[in-house]
C-alpha cells in the first residue's frame, strides 16, 4: 500500500467488490486509518458514473491513500489544478454540479510525465519536463517528522498530498460530503435521484426512413449447410415412409349394416334379451283419474310403513301440461335400468302366466265315479266317551263299536238300534269282527286284554260259538315255559262275559283277524318290552293257541295285517312296513314309506296294494308290484291320520284323521299290469267335532254298501252314504 | 378326505368349470375392472344364474364361454393399445414437450362399435328389437345439458339430439306411431316398426336434474353404443324408404336453397328425401329456437332449410306432403297405419307458445296432420284462415278466431290413443281436463275401469256405427240414444256417468240372481238330504254346514294327490291374485268415496 500506484492499477482495483466500512462515521479517527481508505477506492466506480472527471478523482483518492507517507513525486501542475479546483468549488458552492465539472475541464492537468508510471521518478529531484525541455522541479520534501506534526494537528486533516501532481490539496466540505455518500454508496450528488422514471426519447415509429434500405439477403431464404443436411434425412424419412403424415379425422361411417340380412350367427352364448321395462299404468299419468290418487291418511300410513315396503311411486296429479315439472329422478331411474342391464344376472325363466286352475290335475268327473259316500245318513248315539274303534259285520247288517268308557256296543245298521253292551272295566282300543260269517265273534281289545265275545247273532251258529269259546280250565303252567320267562299270554274263560280272555302283559293296541277267522293277532306296541317280538303274537282261536312271530322286528310294531289271499303277513313299524311270508317264515318285502310316524295300515282286497296312514297327516299308496317306494303320497290331512280303510267291493278307500275329517278317494286298480292305480280324491266328509285335541278316530267301510262309518271321538258313530 | 376332493389331473366338472366369478374373469382377460365393465356393456355380457354358486352365495358369476368370447375381442387389444398411447401422451407432456404431445393427441387411436352391433344383432329385427332402452337413454341425453365435469361432451348431446330427430322424423313421415301417455316422468311414445313395438321415454322439455350419486361413466359407455346403433338403425330405416341418410348434410340443396323452382325440382326427382329432411329441420328448428345458445353453429345447414321452408307458400308443406304420400305406395301400409294417418286429415293445428312443442311437431304429423307454430320459421301463421284447433295451455285466451276451436295440448293425446276426434268440451282452455289414461293398460274382467275409459270405448263404438248395447233396464230413451250418439258423436259426460251406474245396478242385480240361483240349488241338495235322514233326529245345524266349506273343499280335495311343487305355486298364484284383488277393491273404494262426497257436495 505504500508503494504509489499507477492509474492502471488504480483502475483495476475499481472493479473489486465493495468492502464494508464501520468507522468512517467520524472522519478525523478514519483520516489516519488506511483501511478505512482503502475502503474508499473501491467506490470509485460509482463516482466517475455520477458524471465527475474520473481521471482526477481517482488521482485524488490514491492521494489520499498514500498521503501518511506523502513521500510520492508528482506533477506540479496537477497540483495546481486540484487546487483551483477545488477552490473554484469551494468558492461556487452554490452552483450546480454540473457547473464544477465544467470548470474542472478548464484546468489542464499540471504534470507533464504523461501516462508513465510515477515510479519511474521515484528517485528524481525533478519530475517531468516544461515546454522549453527544463526540468520541473520537485516539490521539496518535508521533513518527516515536521509532516506528521503537521499531520497531527487537526486542522489539517482534509489537506491531502497528491503524488501525481505534486501539490498538497484541501478538500472542501463538499468534497467530503461527497466522499460520504459516496462511502454509503450513494450517488454522489443529493439532488440525483436513481429511481426516476425512464423515459424513452427515441421516436420509434413514424420514422419515415427504414433504418436499413438494404434488401433482404438472399442467404436468409436459403437454407444453411446444416439445415439442408436435415431437411434432406426428413425427406429421404419421408420418401421411405419412416416418417407418416396424419390423415384428416373421419367421422365414423354409417352404412347399411344390415344390407344382406343374411342369416348370421350370434357369436357366444345364446342371447337372452333384458326383460323391457314396464309400461305405465293410468297411476304415472300426469292427469290420473282421482281414484287413483291416495288420500291423505293413506299418504300418513305410508310414512309409518317401512321404507321398502312403500310404493316406489306415488301418483300426482297435475291440473294442467304446463305446471308438470321435470322429473327429478329421470337420470336415476335409466342409470339404474343400465345397472340393470350389465349387472343383473340373467337367466330364461317360464313365465307363469297360466290360471292357477290350470294346475290342478285333470281328474275324471266325481259324477262318473260315483256311487261313493258323501252325506252323513245316520248317526248312532249312545257312547258316552270318544268312540276309538268299530267294525263292521260282514253280513253288512250290524256294526261293532268300542269306546273308552268300557263299554263295546253293537248296532243294527239299517236303523241305528243298539242291539247289545258289554260293560267292560277299562277303555275299549280296539273291536274287530271275525271275517268269517258263521262264526258272529267280537274280538275286543281292552287295556291289556283281549276279549272273545259271542255276538250272540244267528240261531244254528249259537252252539259251535259256544264250543268255540270254551277254555279248559287253565293247566299249571309248564315248568319249562316258567323257565323261560312268564308266557306273554294267558287264556282264560271269562265267565262274565261268556267269552275268553287272553291275558297279555301289556296294553294292546289292535287286533286283527285272518280271512279265515281262525287266527288273529294281537300288538302290544309298548317300547320297555325287552324282546320286541312278543309285541306281536298271533292267536289260532280253534286250539286256543298263541305263538310269536318268528321274526325279528325292526322298531316298534304299530299295526299289523293278513293278506287277503295269501299266507302274508305285514307288520308296520313307525317307519316301514315289512311284509312276511308266514309259511316259509321270510321276509318278502320292505315297504320304505319315507314317514316318521305310520299310524295304521290297510291292505287291498287286491292284496297288491298297500295304504299307509301316518300320524304326519299323508297317506302313501303302495304299489308292492312296482316298487317298495310310494306310489303316490296324498297329504291331505291337516293332523294325525288315525285309520284308513279300504273298501271290499267298491274302488275306493277312506282315511280319517284328528282334523275331524274323513277323505273319501276313489282307488281304481286295474287288472292290467301295465296300468297304473287311478286315485281321485272324492269328498271331505265332516262333521265330527273335535273334542281333546282328537277328531275321528275310526273308519270302516260298509261290507257291500258304498257306505263309510266313522267313528268320532265326539262319542258319535257316523254313517255316511252314497 | 375333502368333500370336494378332485383327483390330480382330473379336470373340473360341472358349475366349477361352466362358471367362473368377476376377479377370476378380470385375472383372465387381464383387464382392469373398469374396462371389463366397459367390454361387458360393449359386447353385451351380463352375469348368469350357475345352478349351484360353487364359489360362494355373494360372488357374480359369468359364463367361461362368455369370458371367451370376450377374450376374443379385437376391442381388448386396442384398449390395451389406447392405454399404451395414453401413456405416452403423458410422458410427453410431463417432459413439457407440448408439440409431441399435440401432435400424439391427434392420432390418437379410435375404434368403432359397428362390428358390435351386427354381432349383438344379426338381423336388424333383432336390433329394434332391443331398442327401447336405447331410443329411452338418447333421448334422455338429448335433453340434458353439456357437463365438462362429467364428460357430457357437447358433441355427444347434439349428436343425440340429431340421432332422436331423425327417428322421430321417420316415426312421423311413415306413420308409424300407435301410441303416446304423458306420464309425470315424461312422454311416452309406442311406434311398430316392422311388426316390433318400440315403446320409449323422451324427458320433459325442461332443465333435467343430474343427481351425484350416478356413475356417469358407465351411462356414456352404454351411450356410445346405443349412438352407433340408432345411427346404424336410422340408416337402415332410411334406406328403406329410399332417403338418402344423413338426411341434411347435402351440399348441393344448400347450393340450391336458393333457387325455389330448383328446389322443387329436386323434390320431384327423390321425392320422399326433401318431405323428410324438412320436417327434420323443422324439428331441429324448434328446438333451436328453444335453446339457442348451445347449437346455433351444429344446426346451421338446418336452419337454412328451415328458413328455406319459411320461403314456401303457407299451405306448401301441405300439399307437399300429400303429393308424398300418393306418392309413396299405400298398398304396403296395413290397416292400422292407414287409421293412423288419416286421423288428423284435413286438420290444420297451430300450436302456442307455452305447449310442448317438440312433442307435437312429432306427434300430429304423425297422425296425418298439419301443425304450425308460434315463433320464426313456422309454415303459417297464427292468423292464417285454415287453422282448424288452436293448442294452448294457458288459463285464458285472450284473442279468439270462430273459425278455430282452443283444446288443451291432452286432447290431442287422447285423440290419438283412442283413435277417434273426441269432442272438445272438456278439453278447453282454463277447464281441468278429463284424466289422461295409460293407452299401455289392458283391462282384465274384475280390473277396475276409470270411469272415462268407459266413455272413450262408447264414444269409439259411436264413431265405428256400431250399436253397443246400453246399459240398464231396456226402455225407450236407451233405444233413442244410439241413434243419438251416432248423430252426435258426442256423450254428454253426466250422461255417460249416468250410465256407467246403470250398468254397474244391472251387473249387481245379475250377480245377486245367480247367487240366489246357486242358494236355491244347494238349498235343494241339502232339502233332499235332510228328507232322506229324517229317520234319525240328525243335527240339522252341521247338515247345512256352510256350503262356502263345501265350496272350499271342493276346491282343497283336487290339490291333494299334487306335488308339492305345484301346490307352493298355486298358493303363491293365488296370493298374487288376492293382491291384486284387493288392489282393484282399493281403487273402487276410493272411487265410491269420491262419488259419495261429490254427490253431498251437489
């Protein structure tokens, strides 16, 4: 820094950044600072813009950097000129700037070395020449310690030494404002404002001239060497047919689609079309006739009504086409029908448009069927509790029938005449006429007990009846039969009732004769019994015999029957029936009723025909020729079926039931193998009251009338007529 | 071992195999589930019902021949390619290289749906068969207003207004509409073409409401298709009756549009295409009077016509439309379409400003009539001498001609579902008109019967010359009133009412004999019964059991040996027909009611 520096120098040191000052508030502590001037030359970029002689002050500020040594040789004349200068400034202080740089072109600058470095004069008394070629002396230098005493004293701080053209100046106060807003980096001048408007002097258009008459160069029309090089890849692209051009957009063409017509096959699966939407009913009408609008409390009970179970559409009614608005829900309504149509899974159904008498079965007319039992001839009364059997004689001339009040009663058909009571102790199950003629039997089923009565009927039988219900008195009981345990049944005489009493072990439920009349069997259908086949013994009434069934039975025995021609016996269990042959002690069939709870069977006189009532209200016809499954399963009944009944001679079959009905069918077994049974249902016959949760409790036909018995658990025995 | 255990190497059988669910279809085809959705209203694919839903109760199954037949598709490629092209739309614009991506966009690759339709339908029956849903959704669309937010494209709404013009423009040219209902939901309309009826909805002229909760693409899938198809049946239809399709866009009528002789001769050389195109225009025309803002622009070569047609003589139309008419053939046209066009013959309409006018510009030409309208454009004016009816809606009319008669819009609606030009006393202007019925009812025996549709069918019988027996006690004035009617043609409405009762007394009165009738027999049965059982005392109070058990019984005993099946089914028939029943006693509850306070209010 001490070194003085050329104006080159100086002026490359201009274009180093601005540093930042802190103490050059108080000029007299900064004028012996170097830094704090060094500082100084780097805003003197700022200050030749604001229009000053650069020259000059650049000189003035390396002065002012090297002026503690003050050791630097200058020119005089420049001195001078500083001086003058400054003293013009000083002196026109109230003039514009403009003005002091006017005067400071006046002063031609006093050294005369030129642009040579002031080092070169480093050690010279002289420095420069005058015009005549003398040298120009020196300015005598002081005295180092005289110059700092100089410079100690506070008045002279603005006095600066410029080395250039050797002379001391003085800065005047408007010097130093200047070099402190220039320290600030401000312009130098209070009065120029940096921000002031632009404004643009130059008349841009109007010009009557162009700027350049020259006409336009061929080259900005041709290509350039690159550009053709490309322009020729483009071509050879586009030749090759790298490169494709767009065709122009067409709209998508409508043409007879359907020209030919010809026959062409749906591609997929077969189409099912979606079901059209319904059409609308006078209830959309805008104007709908009044009855079709709800009133206002049917309005209010919709409100109440859950929210799908109200009508999706609620007529109004409009009084004119002009006030009808639009409908709110009209995009709704197709955005669902186009869920509809994508969503919903499809599937040909059979429209069931048919009248729904169509689906009843085509059933020959009752009228051709007939005679069959229809209406309630007779009524026989005189039971005092619920009648629970009856049979028929087989004259067809009188009736059996048994209640629970103990007592078997026998009644004349034809008139309803009560011929005869037994009074027995216990509730009567079961009565059943011996099927033979000559032999006017009852066999009644009472509590544990069977009973044999003599009917007391016809004159010549009267004697054999009487043999026949003749028991030698009771022997000891065998010893090897005790061992095996208590036989199931006893024969006794009964001398109360002239009959015989066969003691079994538990109660019987029914009995059930052979055709001949010699044998019959008896159920016990109690379910502690150990050995399930003493449930069902069979009783030959001639050698007043018992013996169980050879077989095995499979549940607990309901009921049992005798095959009308053959030597087959059935026994129905609470699921199936099985059908035994007696004589070669097997198993013939099994009959799968597909029924929890059979109540009662009844055998064809056909014998190839079985009915199978169950407590389930069905009845199953078997069919044993053609399989062990049903035939055909009627329900009918509401509740239990309690009996069911064939008829002897007629085709037709009955079946009573806890409902307090009995149906009446008409049951056709033809001859004909190939044909099969025709079953029609005939009549309801009612009018039995129910009384205990029980209705009718037994039926019968009528031997040789198409007549049907019923026997009602309201103490009332029916006969029900053709 | 599991229950469905298949053995290694065993193909699967049965439903497993026929069926498959959505997501294993969608795994299948490799397809995103919107575009299934899309290739399924495309293609016309829709779930089936498997017998046994091995997957599960909540699963939608299709077909495996479906999915293959969708896998097939050329479609799926190009939507594959469509989404690669997208994506490279994308990248170029998120590389901000704009010009790539313009210029992408322009070739953007398209695809078209005719191979579609001829596959979906064979035969073009097939393709009216199916139309209801269609011309119901384009007419929809027609009315509802451009939604950018949605992608309701302006485009896509002029085009279905175009499409639904020109359908109604052939409806109405060959007479082919049969019946029409204005339904609080809009109007309904039933055309028959080639023997199919097509029955659509077109909305309420007025702003449509767009609800939030609809899913608007898949309702434009389903437009695109039903547009492609209309376009294809309308040129089907078109080209049947020698018009050349699309009816307007011809540049050299615009040429000649203004030259009238030239016109004329033009009209002469094709002679139907001209009657068409311009009662297109005058449709189109109508509606742009309507809504100007949107389509001035798509309608312009329209409104020329339209003008064009305005240049004509008052009565030109007219005339234009009877030289048609001879000259298109007539021994083609079955009876009822010659009904259809005469019913309105010689009848010269002139429509207010406030009615419906899109619907009865259809309407009435259809039915052989010759319709004007308030406004620019219209072929007469409101003043012209000829006009026969005058349709207003409004509750006053200010200005009346006497050689005019001023109906309601509804008469002209009842007219045409009944067939025959009904008197106008009730339908005048401020008067509440008599109720608009549903032409699309047909009326079982027990059905209830609006009272008015009882007059229409007396006053139809009138027009046809046929004497319909009279209700009532026969008696001098019932003999009197046919011959009445047929010179009148008119019922005076107490009168019909009046009758109406009558013939109700007389059903009622018939019905009480036959039941006595039916006692009687019974009471006899049971008379002989009881002689026959008097030898007993016999409880005589369970004989006469209630013959309605018998009746009862008789009907239970035939159902007994019927399987179960048919049992369930009869029951539920009859629960439906009690249903119905008690819906039809409702309705004549409600109608004695209403009989009952308007006879205390008199």
């Amino acid at each position: 820094m001490k070194a003085p520096k050329s104006k080159q120098e100086s002026k490359s040191k201009e274009k180093e950044p601005q540093q930042h000052v802190v103490e050059e508030e108080d000029p007299v502590v900064s004028d012996s600072d170097d830094e704090d001037w060094s500082v100084e030359e780097g805003s003197e970029g700022s200050l030749s813009d604001s229009g000053l002689e650069n020259s000059d002050f650049t000189d003035n500020k390396e002065d002012l950097t090297t002026s503690d040594d003050a050791v630097s040789l200058d020119d005089e004349d420049d001195d001078d000129d500083v001086g003058q200068d400054s003293q013009s400034e000083s002196g026109e202080s109230h003039q514009g700037v403009e003005e002091s740089d006017s005067s400071e072109d006046e002063a031609a600058p006093r050294n005369t070395i030129g642009d040579v470095p002031l080092k070169w004069y480093e050690d010279e008394e002289h420095i420069g020449y005058d015009i005549s070629g003398k040298k120009l002396k020196k300015k005598e230098k002081q005295d180092k310690l005289e110059s700092f005493l100089e410079r100690a004293d506070l008045k002279n701080w603005r006095k600066i030494y410029d080395e250039y053209n050797d002379e001391e100046v003085e800065i005047t106060p408007k010097e130093a404002k200047i070099i402190r807003r220039l320290l600030k980096g401000k312009a130098p001048h209070a009065e120029f404002d940096p921000h002031a408007p632009y404004v643009d002097w130059f008349a841009w258009d109007g010009a009557k001239h162009p700027m350049s008459n020259a006409p336009e160069p061929k080259r900005r029309f041709i290509e350039s060497k690159w550009e053709h090089k490309k322009i020729v890849k483009l071509i050879r692209a586009i030749r090759n047919g790298y490169i494709k051009f767009d065709k122009p957009k067409e709209e998508p063409k409508v043409y007879n689609l359907w020209g030919d017509d010809q026959t062409e096959k749906a591609g997929g699966l077969a189409y099912i079309p979606a079901p059209k939407p319904q059409l609308p009913g006078h209830e959309e009408s805008y104007n709908p006739s009044l009855e079709f609008i709800p009133t206002q409390e049917e309005l209010d009970a919709y409100q109440l009504e859950f929210e799908e179970d109200r009508p999706k559409f609620i007529p109004k009614r409009f009084l004119s086409l002009r006030s009808v608005p639009a409908y709110e829900k009209a995009v709704k309504e197709t955005f669902d029908r186009c869920l509809d149509l994508y969503l919903c899974p499809r599937a040909r159904k059979k429209r069931i448009n048919i009248d729904p008498e169509s689906l009843k079965p085509k059933l020959p007319s009752r009228k051709d069927l007939r005679p069959y039992p229809s209406t309630c001839y007779l009524e026989y009364r005189g039971h005092k509790g619920p009648v629970m059997s009856i049979s028929t004689d087989p004259s067809g001339q009188w009736i059996a029938s048994g209640s629970s009040d103990g007592t078997v009663r026998i009644w004349e058909i034809d008139t309803g005449r009560c011929l005869k009571i037994w009074e027995l102790d216990e509730s009567v199950n079961f009565v059943a006429w011996n099927p033979s003629l000559e032999l006017p039997i009852l066999a009644v089923a009472v509590g544990a007990d069977v009973y044999l009565l003599n009917a007391g009927l016809g004159r010549e039988e009267q004697h054999k009846i009487e043999e026949l219900l003749r028991v030698e008195k009771p022997e000891a009981p065998a010893p090897d039969e005790s061992s095996k345990g208590a036989p199931t049944v006893i024969w006794t005489e009964d001398e109360k009732q002239k009959g015989i009493r066969l003691k079994h072990i538990k109660t019987v439920t029914s009995v059930e004769w052979h055709r001949k009349g010699d044998y019959f069997s008896s159920v016990m259908p109690s379910d502690i019994l150990v050995i399930e086949s003493r449930a069902i013994s069979v009783h030959q009434l001639s050698k007043k015999f018992t013996q169980r069934i050879p077989f095995k039975l499979h549940g607990l025995p309901v009921s049992t029957a005798f095959h009308p021609s053959r030597s087959f016996f059935f026994i129905s269990t609470k699921m199936t029936v099985r059908v035994y042959d007696l004589l070669k002690h097997e198993l013939v069939k099994k009959l799968e009723t597909g029924l929890r709870n059979v109540s009662s069977i009844a055998i064809h006189p056909g014998g190839d025909n079985v009915l199978v009532g169950s407590r389930e209200g069905k009845l199953c016809w078997f069919d044993m020729d053609l399989s062990s499954q049903p035939y055909k399963i009627l329900r009918c009944h509401k509740k239990d079926i309690t009996s069911v009944a064939y008829h002897r001679t007629y085709p037709l079959f009955a079946s009573c039931s806890d409902d307090g009905t009995a149906y009446v069918f008409h049951g056709m077994v033809y001859s004909d193998l190939n044909q099969n049974p025709l079953i029609v249902p005939l009549e309801i016959l009612r009018g039995h009251h129910s009384s205990n949760g029980r209705g009718v409790m037994d039926c019968k036909f009528h031997p040789r009338q198409p007549w049907l018995f019923t026997a009602g658990a309201d103490s009332v025995i029916k006969l029900f007529c053709h | 071992m599991p229950k469905h255990y298949r053995p290694a190497g065993k193909k699967k059988e049965g439903n497993a195999a026929k069926y498959m669910t959505r997501s294993q279809a969608i795994k299948y085809l490799q397809v995103s589930l919107s575009l299934f959705r899309k290739l399924c209203i495309l293609k016309g694919v829709f779930p089936r019902v498997p017998k046994k839903k091995v997957k599960g109760n909540h699963h939608t199954y299709y077909h495996v021949k479906d999915i293959a037949f969708l896998k097939h598709e050329p479609l799926v490629e190009k939507f594959r390619d469509m989404r690669t092209y997208d994506r490279k739309v994308k990248k170029a614009e998120s590389k901000k290289n704009r010009d790539l991506a313009e210029r992408l966009l322009t070739r953007k690759p398209t695809y078209t749906l005719d191979r579609l339709i001829r596959e979906r339908y064979p035969k073009f029956i097939d393709a009216l068969r199916d139309l209801d849903d269609c011309l119901s959704m384009v007419h929809l669309f027609a009315a509802l207003p451009a939604i950018e937010r949605e992608k309701i494209e302006v485009k896509r709404v002029h085009n279905c207004r175009r499409l639904s013009h020109e359908w109604q423009a052939y409806i109405s040219r060959c007479h082919k509409l049969r019946k029409v209902f204005i339904s609080v939901k809009g109007i309904y309309y039933q055309a028959e073409v080639e023997g199919q009826k097509v029955t659509w909805l077109t909305p309420h002229a007025l702003q449509q409401v767009l609800p939030d909760d609809v899913d608007y693409k898949v309702m434009l899938t389903f437009l695109e298709f039903y547009e492609t198809l209309l376009a294809f049946v309308n040129f089907k239809i078109y080209n049947s009756i020698n018009v050349k399709y699309p009816p307007i866009l011809d540049p050299r009528l615009e040429a000649l549009a203004a030259d009238l002789y030239a016109l004329s001769r033009y009209f002469d050389a094709n002679s139907k295409a001209p009657m068409v195109s311009s009662q297109d225009a005058a449709l189109s025309e109508s509606n742009q009077v309507k809504d100007k803002n949107n389509d001035a622009e798509l309608h312009e070569s329209e409104l020329r016509l339209a003008q064009l047609q305005h240049q004509l003589p008052s009565n030109e139309p007219g005339a234009l439309m009877r030289l048609v008419e001879d000259a298109a053939g007539e021994d083609e046209d079955d009876e009822e379409t010659k009904e259809c066009k005469t019913l309105f013959k010689d009848m010269k309409f002139f429509l207010s400003r406030e009615v419906p006018r899109e619907s009865l510009l259809f309407v009435i030409p259809a039915f052989g009539g010759v319709v004007s309208w308030e406004g620019e454009g219209s072929p007469y004016k409101e003043t012209d001498q000829g006009i026969t009816y005058q349709i207003v809606d409004r509750p006053t009319q200010g200005h009346k001609f006497f050689t005019r008669e001023y109906v309601q819009p509804q008469w002209v609606f009842d007219c045409i579902n009944a067939r025959i030009i009904l008197p106008t006393e009730d339908y005048m202007v401020g008067r509440v008109p008599p109720p608009h019925l549903s032409p699309f009812v047909v009326y079982d025996p027990e059905d209830h019967v609006p009272e008015y549709a009882e007059t229409i069918k007396r006053l139809q019988a009138a027009a046809r010359q046929e004497v319909l027996p009279m209700p009532g006690v026969v008696g001098v004035e019932d003999l009197e009133n046919p011959q009445n009617l047929l010179d009148e043609a008119i019922i005076d409405r107490t009168e019909a009412i009046e009758v109406a009762k009558r013939k109700e007394k007389l059903l009622k009165l018939q019905k009480q004999h036959l039941d006595e009738l039916n006692k009687e027999v019974k009471g006899e049965q049971l008379a002989v019964e009881s002689d026959a059982s008097d030898k007993k005392p016999v409880d005589t109070g369970f004989i006469a059991a209630d013959s309605e058990q018998a009746i009862k019984d008789a009907a239970d005993i035939t159902m007994v040996g019927v399987s179960r099946k048919k049992r369930e089914l009869y029951k539920a028939m009859q629960i439906g027909n009690e249903r119905k029943k008690a819906k039809t006693q409702l309705l004549k509850e409600r109608k004695r009611l209403l009989d009952e306070a308007k006879k205390s209010n008199t």
